[in-house]
C-alpha cells in the first residue's frame, strides 16, 4: 500500500453526514423548483461546515422563486411558452452553481469515505417541493390577478 495513502487514511476523519451529487441536485430541482434546489445546496454548504453560504443559497432561492411565480403571473396567455423552458432553465442554473461552489468539497468528501442521500430521498424532496412551489404559485396567482 502506498504510505501516502496509509498515511491520508489515519489522519483523515470519515464523514458520518451524507450530502447531495450534482445530478441529485439537477433532479430535485427539475422536480420540486428553485426553492429545492436551494434546501439542497443549502445543506451540502452546512455539511461542509460553511453556514453563511447556506443563509445566502436560502435567500436566492426565496428571491428566485418569487421573481419566477410573480413573472410568470405576468405573461400574457396569449405568449406561448414551452411548458418545460424555466424549470430547464432554472436547473441548469441551479446545477452549475453546485457543480462551481461544491464540486471540490464534495469529491473530497467522497475521497474521505462519505456517503450521497439516495434517489428516493431526492424524489421525495422534489415532490414536496412541487406541492410547495404549487400551492404558493396558486396563491400568488389569485392575489395578483385579483
């Protein structure tokens, strides 16, 4: 065995929290909008013992969704856009964030014995954060239109 390696492996702790990949966060988001995607990167930063990061991705995710549901009750119904084009678009966003600001720490966590939430898990969040984004886009809606 290599004694870099033995060496890395008696001075590093395993780490017991579990965190979220790239291409969960892609999913979640996709599934549940900006504000899961959000809880997500939110909690890899506090896994990765960097609080402030987790205050600041909560408050553009809040502010993300607002502007979304609030544009979105602007658009007229005569302007067609594809159903699919803003969760695409808010995705990818939200994707390349994670890969840019926790790419690093999370292959390190790996590296160090860590372990990813499971795709069940994922799913869960995103449809309680579709519920979530659905029900506030709902109220938003009547109380701009009225």
């Amino acid at each position: 065995m290599d004694e870099e390696l033995i060496e890395k492996s008696i001075f590093t702790e395993i780490p017991t929290e579990k965190i979220y990949k790239e291409r969960a966060i892609w999913v979640g988001t996709f599934l549940g909008g900006p504000l899961v995607a959000g809880y997500l990167i939110a909690e890899n930063f506090k896994v990765f013992n960097d609080n402030e990061k987790a205050k600041i991705t909560w408050i553009i995710a809040i502010v993300t969704t607002i502007v979304i549901f609030v544009g979105l009750s602007f658009i007229p119904e005569n302007v067609k856009i594809p159903n699919q084009i803003i969760p695409i678009i808010y995705t990818a966003i939200a994707f390349s964030l994670a890969k840019r600001f926790q790419e690093q720490k999370s292959n390190e966590h790996i590296e160090n014995g860590g372990e990813y939430y499971s795709w069940w898990r994922i799913i869960a969040i995103g449809i309680i954060g579709l519920l979530i984004s659905v029900c506030t886009f709902i109220c938003i809606d009547l109380f701009v239109s009225h």
